[in-house]
C-alpha cells in the first residue's frame, strides 16, 4: 500500500541560549492509510519535535530544518507554499489532538465559537479558497448562513459520537466548565470534524487519571478504526502505546531506534534501548532495573549511534557510526550495529 | 484495627483517626455556601519500616491528606498522633519541631531547593533549623548524606541550576535525610517521568530505605509502581478510603469495585488490551457535591438502592478492609 | 553575592537600553557631584544679572540666560543635586515603609494584612501628583515639604508589589518546603523570600525614581517646590511660560534635562526586568 | 451573574475607601500648620475676630466631630463653601466637570485606539524598525514631563505655525448644554463651527494628557499578545490552520485584552493626575485648574472637594473597567 505520509531523512536544529541543539537527526517514517503508529520516547527525545515539523509549526526563528522531506499524498509539504499548505492540509487532510485539554481551548470563548469558527474554515462543506479570491482578511469574513447550519448539525453529531452529555448545551459552555476527560472528547472530535486523512495525537492522555484515560483510549481507538483514519499518536508511556498502536517507532535523542509491529515489538525488542526501557517498567514485586545514566544534551550529542554511552553491547563501531536501518523481520526494522536476537 | 500488628513489633508510628480536612467552597459574594470535602474521615495506621500506598485518582484527596499529616493544612477533625504524641493541634514552635522526623518529599524534589542558595547552604540548613551542631560537624554530616545519595562533594559549591534534573532531585532528598527522619512522606514522586529514571528513582528510594531505616508513605496514582514499592496499600475515593490491604491481596482480589475498576484502567502489556475491555463509565462527580450513601455508587457497575440510603463503613473480609455493601 | 552582582552588570551591558539608561544616569550623577567644576557661571546661583536676561544660547551662555540674567545651563547642573537628593530619599523612604507592610501583609493570612493592604489601596485611590499637591500645599513648599510628600504618597506602590510577590512565592515548592521542613517564618521571609523578590524591588524601585523625579517637578512647576532661587528644574520651566515663545531656549532645556534623566531609570528599569526576572524577559530569540 | 456580584464586590468596598480616603485628606488637611483662618481674616485682623471667624467656621471644635460633621455634610451632598469663591464647592465643581470629563475622555479614546492596534501590531513585527520607533516613542511617553509636553506644543502648533488656540476651551459662547461637553452638544446643535472650534482647541491638551497613557497601553498589549502568542491555545490554532488574522485579532487580541483592561483603570489615574497640570498649562477650565487655584489661595475645602471627586471618578471608572473585564473574560472571578 502507497503511504500517506513519509518523512525522509528529516534533521531539525534549535537554537539557544547555550548553542544549537540537533532536536531531530535524520528521522524517517512512515504511515499507511489506516494505520496507528505509536511514536515512543522519553521526553526530550524529538516526538513532540517531530509531530510539529509534519504539521509546520515549529517555533519560527528558534528552529531550523536542516534536510529532508515529508511527503504527505504526493505533496512535499516543506517546499509548498505555506499559505496553500494553511489552507488545505493543516486542520483539513491533517489534524491535531493537543496533549493538554486544559491549556488547549482558548478559555475566553464558549466551545461552541472554537468548533464553530473551525468547522467556518475547515468543515468538509467549504471548497478550498484560490488564493485570488482573498481580498479581505479573514477575520472579516462571513460563515455563510446554510453551511453553518449543516456545519452545526455536524458537530452535533460529532459531539455524540465522541459521547459529550447535552451537546446542545455544552456549546454554550466555556472550557473551563468541563473536565479534562470532556475536553479531551471534544478535542477528538474536533480533530475527527474535518474529515480528516491523519490525526496526529500529540500525548492526548497524559495528563489524564488511568480511568479517564482508558475510556478515552477505547473512544479514540474505535473512533479511528470505524473511520479509517490513520494517526500518528506519541506517547513516553509504553502502555498506552501498547493498549492503541498498530506498529511502534521508538526514538531517543532525536535519533529512531527501532519500528515494529506492536506485537514484535513488546514480545521481541531488537534494540538494546528498547530491551533496557521495557526492563525498566515497574514490575510487581520484582527487582528495579533503570538504565544507567542520564540522557545525553542534544547541544554536544554523542557521535554515532546516541545511545552508545549507555548501551551494554556498545562497541567501537558503535561510537564512529550512526548505523543505518536494517531489517529484522517483515516490518521489523532497526537502527544497531548489534541487534538483539540476531547473533 | 484489625490489621494485623503483630508482625511488626512496636507500635504504629503514625495513626490517624477519623481525619477531616475540609475546605471553604465561597460563591462570588466571599460567602461560604459549602464545603468540599478534600479529607473526610480517614483512620490509618502507619508501621515503622513499611512503605504503605496511598493511591487514588486526581482529587481523591490523597495529597491534601499528605499535607495534612505534614501540618501544611491544619486537620479540621480528627487526630494525628505520630511517635504517640498528638500532632494535629500543635501550633508554632512546638509543631515544626515534629519536622525533624516527619518530612515530606514534594513532587519534585529538585523544585524544592531554592534556586539561590548553594547546595552547601542548603544542606546545611536542616541542621542549623533542628539541631545546635557546630559548623564543623554540620559539614561531616552534609558530607555523608551527599554520598548516601550519590553525589561527588564537589557539587556543594554549585547552584541548584548547575546541576542536572536527576542531581537536584537527589540533592533534594539529601536535605530532607541530613534530619534522619522516621517517617518520609514522599507525594506524586514518579509522576511526570520518563520509565527509565522513574525506575531510578524508586531505586534510590529503596536503598535509602535501607541505609536510614525510612517509613515512607508513598501517596502515588500510578498502580504498577505502588504495586512494586508498596507493602500495603490503601485506595482512595472522594476523600475516603475504599479498600485497605496487603498489596499481593489487593491486586489479586481486589474487593471493591472502584479498586476493581482501577485495576482494569491500567494497560498491562502483553495482557487483554484495556480498549476492548474497560467498562467504567462517567467520571468522579465533584467533591463539592457529594452524592448521598456510598461515594462510588454513581459509577459502581454494582450499586443497588441501599448504597444510596447508607454509606458503608470499612470492614474486614478476608484480612483485606473494604468500604463496600456488596464485597 | 558578588558574582551574583557581577551578573547582572554584564548582563546589563548586553541589553542597548539598559546600557543607555546606565550612561545618562552616570552622566545625571557626575552632573550633580561635580557642578561646581562643569558650570561656567557658579555664581549664578544666587547672583542677579539684569543686564543679560534672556540672551539665547551662545557661546559665553551654553543654554541662555533665565529672567534674572543667570546662566541657565549652570543652574540646571546644580538643579541635577536637587532631583537626584528628592529621588533617593523619597523611594528610600518609601522603600523602608512599603517593603515591610507588604511582607508582613503577604506572608500573614489575617485581618491584619487585609486592612494594611485596605490602607494602601485607599493612598492608590487617589492620583498620586493629587494627594502630593495637597500634601505639600499644607505643608508649605519647601524642599523636606517635597520630599514628605512624595514619599508619603509612593510608599503604597511598593507595599502592594511585595505583596503580590510574597503571596506568589508563597505558591512555590522551595518556599512551601522549607517551611515543611520546620523553617520559623522569620528565617523563611527574611533568608528566602525577600531575597527571592529582591528583583522585582530594584526594579520598581529604578522605575519609581524616574517616576517620584517627574512628581517633583510637576509639584515645582505648580509653585509648591522648594522656593526660589533653588535652581529646581520644574520651577524653571514654569518661569519660562512667560517669555515664549522668543525665548525658547528657556523652557527647552530644563524639559529636556528631565526627560533624560526619567529616560535614563526608565531604560535602566526596563533593562534590569530583563536579567533579573527571567518570567518577563522581553522575547529574544524564542518563538 | 457573576458580572452584578462582582459589581455588588466592589460597591461594597466604595464606602470604605472613600471613608479613608476622606479621613487621609481630611487629617492632612487641617492637623498640618498653616491657619487658613488667618488667611481669610487677612493681616489686619484681631486675634479675636479671627476666633470669631473660627468658630463660624466650625474650626475650633474637636477633629473627630469637625470630621463627623463634614461627612454628614458630604452626604447630604454639601461639600462646603469655597473660602475664596464663597459658592458651594459642589457647585463650583460641578459647573467644572465636564470640561474634565472632555478632556481626560478625549485622550482615553485617543489612546485606546491608537495605542492597543500599535502595541499588537508591535508585537506581531517584533524587533521590526517599527517595533524599534515605537520602543523609542513609549519609553519617551512614559519619561516626559506632561507640562513640558503641553509647553512645547504649545510653542511649536499654536506660537509658531498658528494651526491651534493657545489655550482655553471655546472663544465665544458654548453650545446650548446638554451634555456639558462641547463636541457633543455643538453635534447634536448642528452646529459646525462650534465643533471645530472645540475641537481645535482640545486637540493640544487632548494629545498632551494621551501620550503616556499610549505608551502605557503600548506596553502592555505589546507585552500581552507575546504572552498569549506563546500559549497552548495558540499552538493548537496555528496546528489547525485558522487564518492568520483569526487567530491574531479575534483570539490573542481578546486575550491579551483582559490584562490591558486593567491597565486602562489604573491608566484614568494618571490621566487624572495629569488633567491637574495640563489643565495647568492650558488654561482649561476643569476641576484639576479649580484645584491648583483652591490650593495656591488655601482653600482647603476646594482640595478636600476635588480629592473626594477625583477619588470617587477614580473608583467609578475603576468598578467600570472590572465591569468591561467581565465581559470580555466570562471567567473573571472576583477575588
């Protein structure tokens, strides 16, 4: 199957006060329709980083793309005119779900002017503007009376889909009169409104209780299923990962480490950084085993594979060279000199 | 209490009964139209040498009772006796000098060091609070403390901010240990990080255990690392505790269902997938708002008309306590 | 402590305003130190020249002559001691009153706090040049008269600041654990607190100086001044009303003396909010 | 709801304050030297006339009652008699109001809407040449002495080009009053030369009060917009491609509004203090010139009276700004 999104070879810079950190070193990935792809790592490790750059936003002036490309249905989304870029693929063919449900609503307008002013933009009923057509800007612009009103209808729906009581009335409300748990339904169905190609989940239920967070898994995981949407979902917490993905990408300090199935990848890890975070999940009753060390500063990153440092089966080839990708099994694929499982 | 004190020796070394602490709900006007019940009737009993858990999900009022305990909140009912001496009516002088064997670790521990102070000042501070100990035998102390926790003598002369996030959190725990404390309180400790230093964290919390004879009560939301800290765990709801009992006893057979439905909520690799199974519905209703009888009944997949009528109390079944009509 | 000092001097030394804002003050300082070296006319202090008034500016008179024949640039010179002495003591004194109250008030949760902090929104209530005119009126003009006054009324800007930093603080983990950790407010206010709010003070207080000095000549442009022939710059330009627009130069050159030195704490304020308190450092560099 | 408690919050705390503000004034007032008494009395009179006139006055009793019967006074709305004008300070004051009002209003709205399109356009652009000029322009705003402000102008527009009066409010006779303030009134008069007249004359003392509430306001949505433009919400716009201009003047506008509303209220006060000198330097009948004239002849009672109306203005103005700040942040809690 023809991916919907692939990164090639993505490097991305920030810049400091205490120098240039190289957030993102060479990532690739890729996502076919329909898939969930679970993006794993501790923090810092360039998920977050990398979930922007797809979406365009990263910081202006404070971040740089260095190389590659991120091909999204046969765009190349760095090189497009932003503007175009604006307009039909962000919020549209790609949508968000915000880690942070509680800082992500703007407090001041009721929910029902954010989804509405969304669906004013972004509703599937709205034919992309040419760019001739933009003589006033867009704040002035009308909602046209009977789109609104299906747009409204839609976001009802929308709204018990995602199973918010009283949609009716939750319009009406402002952000702070809901919960997390609610906030986060209505961000997925937010996301979901546009009819969107790809979700990029950005830690959706980190900042939730594990009840809260199970139900909103279960809701966005048949969500997605029953609409074949596919979603880029990053999370450090392997759980979650495990509960909602189809295949995982584990990443740490801006390098990738390894991609598998979610099966493979929890029953046979190849990584020894993989093997050592899965080690390092409480277990009950048993001994604890950390990974010694501490992730290294991305301003002076080690040379060669990033992990070397800390990794019990580093060898001298290990510090000279980033190892390339190599494959362990069908979509089982790898970045070490000295998989595990292989020898 | 039925808890069984007769595998530890001596007495509790720190027991609560019927702890309330409440807080003034106001409406626009200053008026106070109610109370939110963060703490509403906890009995407990702490056992020296033990690390006993304290879980429940944000709002629970598991930390607003840490604070309490700890004297940042002054209990509005019910007794605090720690080492045999009532705590909770202490004011002043007399109640910080309970400090020097109760302390409390805060989230992160890093946090709690004054950004500008030396980590020398610092460590040194405790003791210049709590004890009259000339410079010089301040300094052998810090000394040996820093090692306890792993760091190199040479950081006593730098800032806070010149250390890295798992330093200051040792540093951190350096100052609450120079005192040799009897009971740690140690709130949300792993929450927010990643797996790896989590798991060096709960390490080090270990081997300070060992090395300082510590009690800890280990208030977390996260089931799987109380589950591997925790000698006996107490699960909390709306301000009360629903389920008290040895760990090994509580997670296989969890006998109230809140308990039950927490215990499903948690992702298990390699086990069945919460997504297809977690039944759970709602949320926790609003602490100012309290429903009538059992605080769990408006969620319990169980609950039946006299659950509304009257609250249930604790109880033993089976060595484990439980707060439920129906267990 | 040093270091710490040498810090935010270098730091100072990056930032273009602050630096300028340092400059104009030092210059204001030397101005005031040594007047009796730059002035070209000393004694004009107090002497009476009717034969030259209001000569425009030229070689022999830098800034012109005053209605008297005086040369103006001196008497600016000696009227920059004037403005630096009512700076100084007015936000000392006003740091010495407000300072206090407001650590009391923020660190206590009482009725006691409440009413002091009741007292210094009732001094808010009123425009500050409005209670300071009243204040001074009574009084009679005189230099103290000022100063009081000024004080009196700038006294509640500072108190509300501590305030509002100290409940903050109160907020932190460092501040809340030092205390769990048995600390007995003194030595929780007076060894963490307030050199944790320290910033915010300087900074407020390099700001109230411009802001007490454009008081001062607002009052001594109202006649409630120290009285003449103190060379108070306010006044001056308020001499100068009479004889515009043929002799500009007259009411041109106090206003500008006032403007760069308001400049001057208003720079070096604005400069030391960025070093020292990272929370409103003016974006650079960051998205 | 929340918006009328707020108000019932604040009302509540109007008597208090204006109580203490009253005793502040009252105690400064006549505890400090100066015997105003003598002054009326003038240099010829006895020391038993001025008894006499004392005790007609209400001087030699007690402090306490003498503050007792002035705010008894006061709330019958008696404010005294003016010791130099011999009319009722009220009265005085009164007749004086709206040229105040006009003015401070003027330069309210001068800076408001100059000023907050300025600071968020500054923001936007930051470290831009625009940003730079309008960095110079506010930091000279907040720097000037407003008297010298009004001189300069003065010397500049009316001595030398002749483009505006030099002074005063109107030459020749007001419109018929309706509302006391002459924009308004010579509008709803029709009549245009009235207006033009009002308005020339406004425009120096209107732009010489308006500059550093400008810079002010400037500063702080300046200071907003970066702040909010940093926030989650924004991010989660941006990464839902909302125009631009949505995002910028709708969202983060009404956002960094709520923290320069309340700049805005704090900003009257300093336009008020400053209508004292400005209305100083440009002859503008108002009660900040009612208030220079009562003190330069010890008229306390004309102090007492403008500080308790300035005060009260103040607070008004401020009960109106939490009102504003209510609606647009439908979270705003008192507190």
């Amino acid at each position: 199957m023809a991916d919907l999104l692939s990164v090639r070879g993505l490097e991305v810079e920030f810049v400091t006060d205490q120098g240039v950190a190289r957030v993102l070193d060479r990532i690739s990935l890729r996502i076919a329709p329909g898939e969930v792809v679970g993006l794993v790592g501790e923090s810092g490790c360039g998920k977050t980083t990398l979930a922007r750059s797809i979406l365009g936003i990263l910081p202006m002036g404070a971040a740089r793309v260095r190389g590659g490309e991120i091909q999204f249905k046969g765009r190349d989304l760095l090189r497009e005119d932003p503007r175009v870029v604006n307009e039909e693929v962000r919020g549209r063919a790609i949508t968000v779900i915000p880690q942070d449900p509680f800082t992500s609503f703007n407090p001041l307008f009721t929910v029902g002017a954010q989804v509405m002013d969304l669906m004013k933009w972004k509703s599937p009923h709205r034919a992309v503007a040419a760019r001739t057509q933009r003589r006033w800007p867009a704040v002035l612009h009308r909602y046209p009376r009977t789109r609104y009103r299906a747009d409204r209808a839609a976001v009802l729906e929308a709204l018990r889909a995602v199973h918010l009581p009283e949609p009716e009335r939750a319009l009406g409300r402002l952000p702070h009169e809901f919960s997390g748990g609610q906030r986060q339904r209505l961000m997925i169905a937010m996301a979901l409104l546009p009819r969107p190609d790809l979700v990029i989940a950005d830690e959706p239920t980190t900042a939730l209780d594990v009840t809260i967070q199970a139900q909103i898994l279960r809701l966005l995981r048949q969500l997605v299923k029953e609409r074949g949407v596919s979603v880029l979902f990053t999370t450090h917490d392997l759980g979650t990962a495990y509960e909602i993905c189809d295949r995982v990408v584990v990443m740490y300090a801006g390098q990738e480490m390894e991609a598998a199935p979610t099966g493979v990848f929890f029953d046979r890890p190849a990584h020894p950084y993989t093997r050592r975070l899965l080690e390092s999940l409480p277990s009950p009753g048993g001994e604890i085993r950390d990974i010694p060390g501490e992730v290294p500063s991305l301003i002076a990153p080690p040379s060669g594979c990033r992990f070397h440092p800390r990794c019990d089966y580093a060898t001298t080839e290990c510090r000279a060279d980033r190892p390339a990708e190599r494959a362990v099994g069908g979509q089982h694929r790898v970045h070490c000199f000295h998989p595990l499982g292989s020898a | 209490m039925t808890e069984t004190p007769a595998r530890y020796g001596p007495p509790p070394l720190l027991e609560l009964r019927e702890l309330a602490r409440h807080f003034p709900i106001r409406n626009a006007f200053g008026r106070r139209i109610g109370w939110l019940r963060a703490v509403d009737g906890v009995s407990l009993d702490v056992w020296p040498g033990e690390t006993l858990g304290l879980v429940g999900e944000s709002g629970c009022g598991k930390s607003t009772l840490g604070k309490t305990v700890m004297g940042i909140f002054t209990p509005t009912a019910g007794e605090i006796r720690f080492l045999g001496e009532q705590i909770g009516r202490l004011r002043g002088a007399a109640r910080r000098r309970v400090a020097k064997h109760l302390q409390y670790v805060y989230q992160d521990p890093g946090a709690s060091l004054d950004p500008r102070w030396k980590i020398r000042r610092l460590l040194h501070e405790p003791l210049i609070i709590h004890t009259t100990l000339p410079r010089a035998e301040r300094e052998t102390e810090v000394q040996t403390i820093l090692r306890a926790v792993g760091l190199p003598g040479a950081h006593l002369d730098l800032y806070p901010h010149e250390l890295s996030g798992g330093q200051q959190r040792r540093v951190g725990l350096a100052r609450i240990l120079t005192l040799h404390p009897r009971l740690v309180i140690l709130d949300e400790p792993t929450s927010g990080l990643d797996v790896s230093v989590q798991a060096s964290v709960l390490k080090l919390f270990r081997s300070l255990q060992s090395t300082f004879a510590l009690t800890y009560l280990f208030i977390s939301h996260d089931l799987a690392v109380v589950r591997m800290m925790c000698q006996r765990v107490a699960v909390m709801y709306l301000g009360r505790i629903v389920e008290l009992a040895d760990t090994t006893a509580l997670f296989q057979t969890p006998r109230h269902p809140y308990t039950q439905s927490l215990l499903a909520a948690v992702p298990q690799i390699g086990g069945r997938r919460v997504t297809q199974e977690f039944a759970l519905e709602g949320e926790p209703p609003s602490p100012r708002q309290m429903p009538s009888g059992c605080r769990f009944r408006t969620r319990c997949p169980i609950a039946v008309a006299r659950c509304a009528a009257e609250e249930p109390a604790l109880r033993e079944i089976a060595g484990q306590q439980v707060a439920c009509h129906l267990a | 402590m040093v270091s710490g000092a040498w810090f935010v001097l270098t730091r100072l030394c990056r930032d273009r305003s602050a630096m300028i804002g340092l400059i104009l003050i030092l210059a204001l300082v030397l101005c005031a130190l040594l007047a009796p070296v730059l002035a070209t006319h000393p004694d004009d202090l107090f002497e009476l020249h009717p034969a030259k008034r209001l000569r425009a500016p030229s070689a022999e008179h830098l800034m012109g002559t005053d209605r008297m024949g005086s040369d103006i640039y001196s008497r600016l010179l000696f009227g920059a001691r004037i403005t630096i002495l009512i700076g100084i003591i007015a936000v000392g004194a006003s740091l010495v009153i407000g300072v206090p109250i407001g650590l009391l008030a923020g660190y206590y949760h009482s009725w006691v706090s409440d009413l002091l902090m009741r007292v210094s929104d009732i001094f808010l209530a009123v425009p500050q040049v409005v209670l300071a005119i009243a204040i001074a009126q009574t009084l009679g003009p005189s230099l103290p008269n000022v100063i009081l006054a000024l004080s009196v009324t700038y006294w509640p800007w500072f108190a509300r600041l501590v305030y509002a930093e100290t409940r903050s603080l109160q907020n932190e983990v460092f501040v809340e654990s030092t205390a769990a950790l048995g600390a007995s407010p003194f030595r929780l206010v007076v060894l963490h607190v307030l050199p944790s709010i320290a910033s915010p003070i300087i900074v407020r207080a390099s700001i109230g100086m411009g802001f007490t000095i454009l008081t001062a000549a607002a009052l001594g442009f109202l006649g409630l001044g120290p009285p003449p022939p103190t060379p108070e710059w306010g006044r001056t330009i308020a001499e100068s009303r009479e004889f515009l627009p043929d002799a500009w130069w007259y009411a041109l050159a106090p206003g500008l003396a006032i403007f760069l030195t308001v400049m001057g704490f208003n720079l070096l304020g604005d400069g030391l909010r960025d070093v020292l308190d990272p929370r409103l450092r003016r974006d650079r560099g960051r998205g | 709801m929340r918006i009328l408690a707020l108000l019932l919050r604040r009302l509540a705390w109007f008597i208090p304050t204006l109580l203490g503000l009253l005793a502040i004034t009252f105690v400064i007032s006549r505890v400090i030297p100066g015997d105003p008494v003598a002054l009326i009395a003038g240099d010829t009179a006895t020391p038993a006339q001025v008894e006499a006139l004392r005790r007609q006055l209400g001087l030699d009793r007690p402090l306490p009652v003498q503050f007792v019967t002035y705010v008894t006074q006061l709330v019958r709305g008696d404010m005294g008699t003016s010791l130099y004008t011999t009319r009722p300070i009220a009265d005085d004051l009164a007749s004086r109001l709206p040229a105040t009002i006009e003015l401070t209003l003027a330069a309210m709205a001068f800076s408001i809407l100059i000023g907050i399109p300025l600071g968020v356009v500054s923001a936007l652009w930051r470290n831009s040449v625009l940003d730079h000029v309008l960095r110079v322009i506010t930091v000279s705003g907040l720097a000037i002495a407003s008297f010298w402000l009004g001189i300069m102008l003065q010397l500049l527009f009316a001595m030398r080009l002749g483009w505006t009066p030099l002074n005063g409010r109107l030459q020749g006779f007001p419109p018929t009053t309706v509302t006391g303030l002459y924009l308004v009134d010579s509008v709803l008069a029709w009549d245009w030369t009235a207006f033009s007249m009002a308005l020339t004359h406004l425009a120096l003392p209107a732009a010489t009060l308006a500059f550093p509430a400008l810079a002010t306001l400037v500063r702080f949505t300046r200071a907003g917009v970066l702040d909010v433009m940093q926030s989650n919400s924004v991010l989660y716009e941006h990464a839902m491609g909302l125009p631009r201009s949505v995002i910028v003047w709708k969202y983060i506008l009404r956002n960094a509004l709520t923290s320069t509303v309340t700049q805005i209220g704090l900003l009257f006060g300093i336009l008020l203090a400053g209508a004292v000198v400005t209305e100083t330097v440009f002859d503008w009948p108002g009660i900040g010139t009612y208030a220079v004239n009562s003190i330069i002849r010890s008229d306390y009672n004309g102090v007492m009276g403008f500080t308790v109306w300035a005060g009260a203005i103040f607070m008004i103005v401020n009960v109106l700004v939490d009102i504003a700040q209510g609606f647009i942040d439908p979270r705003a809690r008192p507190s």
